[in-house]
C-alpha cells in the first residue's frame, strides 16, 4: 500500500496515511519495512501470518504490525482499505503483532491524514492529528482474534496441521503419536508456549476459519459441517462464546 522506500524511511512525517482500493483480492507475499503498520480493511476479512501467529481482522478491527515483523497478507475479496505506518522513532506501542477494535476517532483522523500523507512540513493541526492516531492505537485493547504458534518443532507440526484442517477429530493422545511427543509434554509445552491448552487452540483455529467462510459468502450450516461439528447449535454456540453474538448477527453488523 506504500512503497518501499518510504515504509522503511525513518525521516518525514511520524505518520503517514494511505487508503487502497481494488476490485481483486490483495495478496502480499512475505515481507518487512523499518515502519510499524496497522492496517484494515472497510469491507471483507484481512488475514496476516507471521512467525510466531495467525491473525483474522473484520472491518471492525485493525492489525498492528510492529517495524521489522515479517509478515504476509491476503484478503478475503476485492480490497478496500486503509493503512497507518509509523516511524520506529515515534512508537510506544506494542512490540508484537495485535488484533485492535477500531474507534470512529480512530478511522475518522485516518481518514483525514490520508489526504496530505505526502506533506514533510506539517501545520500545527495536521500534528495534532498524527498524535490522535498514535494515542488510539496505544489505548485501544487487543482482541482475541489471533492463533498463536508454537516454536518447538513437533509442537509447530501439530498446530499446522489443525491450522491447516480444523475440523481434524485427532484426540490429544492421536496427535501425541503423530508427531512423537509423549502425552504430557505436548500439554504441557503447548500451553506453555501458545498461553492455552490444545483444545482451546483448536477451538480458536475453528473460529477464525469460520470467519474466513462467512466472510467468502458461504452459509452457516455449510461452515458448521466442514469445521467438523456435530449440529449447527453447536457451532453457533462456539461462535456466541468467542464473540458475543450469533453468526449471522456478526454478518448483519459487518453489513451495516
């Protein structure tokens, strides 16, 4: 959405603002710049691996990138979006990769620095609006909308695996014999490394494809059964304990 030289350059404005638009889906292949990023999207479901997770973002929500982070990026859709890339000087923010719910504030003074992104000299008001930007960012609270990786190699198999086919049924012990790690090794290091036990993982995995599903137009008793649940109400349940809401209430407020 920036050109490399200046997401990477640490002179010029602390905060610089663009918006994208395109009727293809966006795919960016594995990369990095000396900036931080946040970045949204105003209609579809955005997508960003890095080394250490898997993050899922609604048009309610934003993605911090912290400066250096290898990161990839696809949409769900054609692309329409915006982006924040913040100079490594400016930044008491995060130091890893977070899911942030967006503020009408937040959107509205992105929207506005997006217009003059290109000024080196900025008024005294177009400051006022960078720092607004900088202190939503700092105080808006992450969301659980994030699918942390293991580093120990049978571990990072196995979340893979399940990351790649949620609706895998393999019992802990079945996944322990697959990768071979003893039983309570891979409980025990996998919480420790994720910060939650298998099921739960396996759980968020669910979820966020099934945000990917609804986002891709597919209905919900389709996602129901290829995520592997028995019934329908059992899904929704899931979805209304991760979310606060039904599935399909989820897709009538991205709507509005």
């Amino acid at each position: 959405m920036l050109d490399a030289v200046r997401s990477n350059a640490q002179d010029g404005p602390s905060v610089i603002a663009v918006t994208c638009r395109s009727n293809d889906f966006r795919a960016t292949p594995r990369h990095s710049h000396a900036r931080g990023q946040l970045i949204a999207a105003n209609s579809g479901l955005l997508t960003i691996d890095t080394d250490q997770e898997r993050l899922v973002v609604p048009p309610s929500h934003a993605i911090w990138v912290p400066p250096g982070q290898p990161h990839s990026l696809r949409s769900h859709g054609p692309f329409d979006g915006w982006s924040v890339y913040v100079a490594a000087a400016q930044i008491q923010l995060p130091a890893r990769a977070l899911v942030i719910q967006v503020s009408a504030l937040l959107r509205a003074a992105v929207l506005r620095a997006a217009g003059w992104s290109a000024a080196i000299q900025l008024e005294a008001a177009q400051a006022r609006v960078l720092a607004v930007i900088l202190d939503e960012i700092a105080a808006l609270p992450g969301e659980k909308l994030a699918l942390p990786l293991p580093a120990e190699r049978r571990l990072k198999k196995i979340a893979q695996a399940i990351a790649d086919d949620p609706a895998d049924s393999r019992t802990l012990l079945q996944w322990a014999q697959w990768a071979a790690i003893a039983p309570r090794t891979l409980t025990r290091r996998f919480a420790a490394e994720t910060g939650m036990p298998l099921s739960e993982w396996r759980q968020r995995a669910r979820l966020l494809r099934a945000l990917e599903l609804l986002a891709a137009g597919k209905p919900v008793t389709s996602i129901a059964l290829e995520l592997g649940y028995d019934s329908l109400s059992a899904f929704i349940a899931m979805f209304r304990r991760a979310l606060g809401v039904s599935p399909s209430r989820y897709l009538s407020e991205k709507a509005d």
